[in-house]
C-alpha cells in the first residue's frame, strides 16, 4: 500500500507537537517534494492549531487517539513515517509503535523512558527487522546532540590518537532551560511503575540495558558530586544521563563497536572550581529532584516563545586515550533544548532519514547510529546546532 504522506505529527495539538508542525510547516513551505499530515485526537483543535501555526489551509489533518487502536493503524497506513510526541510513552505509546512495526512504517519519538525502551526493544525488534520499521528512539535532545557528541569525539581521537579512545566524558558545560513537562512527567510515570515492581529497578541500574546481549565493562554511576582534575572543576550529576548513556551504549552497539568492547562512558554537568562551584554542584542535585516534583512543568506546558527562544545548551566531549592525551570536542545549541531544538532535531531526523538514509534497514536504532555524519551536517544546516573541535 503506498502512503499518502512521508511524515505524519502525531500530537500536533500538544505543547512539542505544535512547535514540530510549525517548524515544518514554515522550513519546508516551498518544498513540494514533502507531504505531511497533523494528527491528534480533535479536529477542531487540529485546525486551530495550523491556522495559529501559519500552515496552508489545506494542510491535512487526522482524528486518531492513543485509546483507539484502530485509529491509530487507519493514520499508520497513511503514513512512510510517525513522528510522536504524544508521552508518556509507557502510557500511550505502545498500540502506535507496534501499529508502526507491524505495517513497516518509520517511527521517530521523544521517548526518555527507559523501562519502556528496554520492553519494547526486546518485544518488537526482531519484527521491526522482518517488516522493514525503522523504529528511532530518543530523537530529541534527549538523546541527540549526546549520542552525535561521543561519535563526533571519537572521529577526532582517531585522527589525533591513531584509534578510539576507550573513556569519554561527556559534560554538560552550559545550559538554559525549563525542564520539559513531558519528560518530567515520563520520569514520575517510571518511578511510579517501579514502586509497584521492583524488578524493573535492575533496568534503571544497568547501564547495558539497551545492548540485548553485550555487558561491557563496570561504568561510572555519576550520582553525586565529583571533583575532576582534568578539567579542574566539580561535576554533578546530569538528570538525562540515565538515559543518554543507555542510548550511547546501544549506538556503540549498533554500529559495529567502533568504541570498542571496553568502553567507558558518562555524563554529568560542570558546576566550576573551588567552594563555589562545590557548593553549586550540590544545588544541581536539588534541582534534579525538583524537576519531577509539583513544581515542575505539566505536559502541555511549557516556556514562552522569548524564553524559547533565548535557551542554549553548550556540550564538552572529551575522550581520554590510554596514555592520557585526550581529544575534546564542543556540541552547541542555540535554542531552549527541551522544546525549541528539539522540534527541530526530531524533523531534521525524519527528513534525513526518509532523504539522506532510505536504505537503512529496518529495526530499533538509535538516531546517530543509523545517520551518522549525514544526521550531523543537516543539524548543522537546518537545525542551529554546532559541532567543532576544541583544543
């Protein structure tokens, strides 16, 4: 059955589906090539939502909701790709991906769930192979810019060391923003699940979770605040690292071991040098649980366009080599990362790979192991991020 549109935005009447539709719809204005749909569970909030986003009036729109799973293969069938941003994933992911497996059409969501992650790879990843699915997980800053970020160092320490560095550090240097509502919302979900099974504790526990097969060497746990020589300043603990280096792990994985079988990898959040940058280490830490508590963002919710707007972000990469010389790496963004980058990472990821990589085989990959340098130059063109090498 041919499809009727390359991308369709599932949760286009959400807070990051709106700013996905947006993005497409004023990117790729001129582009007659691309066929898209916005899909949600109103269509009079659809068609609000694209005449308040600027999008031609007869941009089609879709009625499918997460508690209809036949909804959800009427909009499939209509679909080459999904992008989802409708999460908790645990929650109302599960029918679409597998509607999306099942069918062999491309998935792309903004999942940072990582007991949800771990049971659907092990469920559907030998059928999203046979159907031909290429299912991508975590394509928005979460995991994006940290999973290009190991890849983007190690091509530089195989150019300065002779072969891959066995450590890298990822570090978060610099960043402004509100902590997704989504996301907060995935995280009270998961510990929620986890309080009424503690067996899935191990999942959160294993830094292989997502490398069905392989257990590489003992790694980090970056939990608590660390004074690091080498870069002489305090590291706290990063609230995505959970998850992002799980993502890194099965990128590795993916691609063949590029890294190497003894790879060591974590990330945490530079606070500074002295008492100072201690005593800022530790406010990391409370901030970290205050993200997911009554305080934080509500799904729906989120910054204005101005805060939007004036986010960054500001990623050191550094990989050590084992005689200690290190290459090091800086992965910038010039929007808010919770929102703003991420509405675009994730539809330069669908473009580039219904463009750049259509014979990528179908399975569970992660967005940098299946695009690669491809995946780095159209951030790079379209989607405000930098990637360069640091001395």
């Amino acid at each position: 059955m041919s499809s009727k549109f390359d991308i369709v935005v599932y949760g286009a009447t959400g807070y990051t589906g709106q700013l996905v539709a947006e993005y497409l719809a004023a990117q790729y204005a001129g582009d007659s090539a691309l066929t898209w749909a916005m899909a949600g569970r109103s269509r009079d909030k659809l068609a609000s939502v694209r005449g308040a986003i600027g999008a031609p009036a007869d941009t089609p729109l879709i009625v499918a909701d997460a508690a209809d799973p036949a909804s959800l293969r009427a909009m499939v069938d209509q679909a080459k790709l999904v992008i989802t941003t409708v999460g908790p994933y645990q929650l109302y992911g599960s029918d679409l991906l597998a509607a999306c497996v099942d069918t062999g059409t491309d998935y792309m969501d903004l999942c940072g769930e990582p007991i949800w992650l771990k049971q659907m790879i092990d469920r559907h990843d030998a059928a999203a192979k046979a159907s031909g699915a290429r299912i991508l997980v975590s394509c928005g800053f979460d995991s994006v810019p940290f999973e290009l970020g190991a890849f983007f160092v190690q091509e530089e320490a195989r150019r300065a060391f002779g072969a891959p560095a066995p450590r890298v550090k990822g570090r978060v240097r610099d960043i402004s923003w509100k902590f997704s509502g989504g996301t907060s919302a995935s995280a009270r979900v998961t510990f929620e699940a986890v309080a009424q099974d503690l067996s899935l504790v191990s999942i959160l526990k294993n830094p292989f979770a997502f490398t069905p097969g392989f257990e590489g060497p003992k790694q980090p746990r970056g939990n608590k605040p660390v004074f690091e020589e080498d870069l002489q300043s305090w590291a706290a603990p990063f609230a995505m690292a959970t998850l992002n280096t799980r993502n890194v792990h099965r990128s590795n994985m993916l691609m063949g071991f590029p890294y190497g079988r003894d790879f060591v990898y974590d990330e945490m959040v530079l606070t500074g040098a002295g008492e100072e940058g201690q005593a800022n280490a530790k406010r990391v830490m409370a901030a970290n649980s205050e993200k997911t508590g009554p305080e934080a963002l509500k799904p729906g919710e989120g910054p204005s366009k101005e805060e939007r707007d004036n986010g960054h972000y500001d990623l050191l990469y550094v990989a050590i080599a084992p005689d200690g010389r290190q290459a090091r790496a800086a992965i910038k963004g010039d929007l808010d990362p919770g929102y703003a980058s991420t509405a675009k990472i994730i539809s330069e990821c669908a473009i580039c790979l219904l463009r750049d990589t259509p014979d990528v085989p179908g399975g569970f990959w992660t967005p940098g192991a299946a695009m690669q340098h491809k995946l780095i130059k159209r951030l790079v063109d379209h989607a405000g991020l930098t990637f360069a090498v640091e001395k």
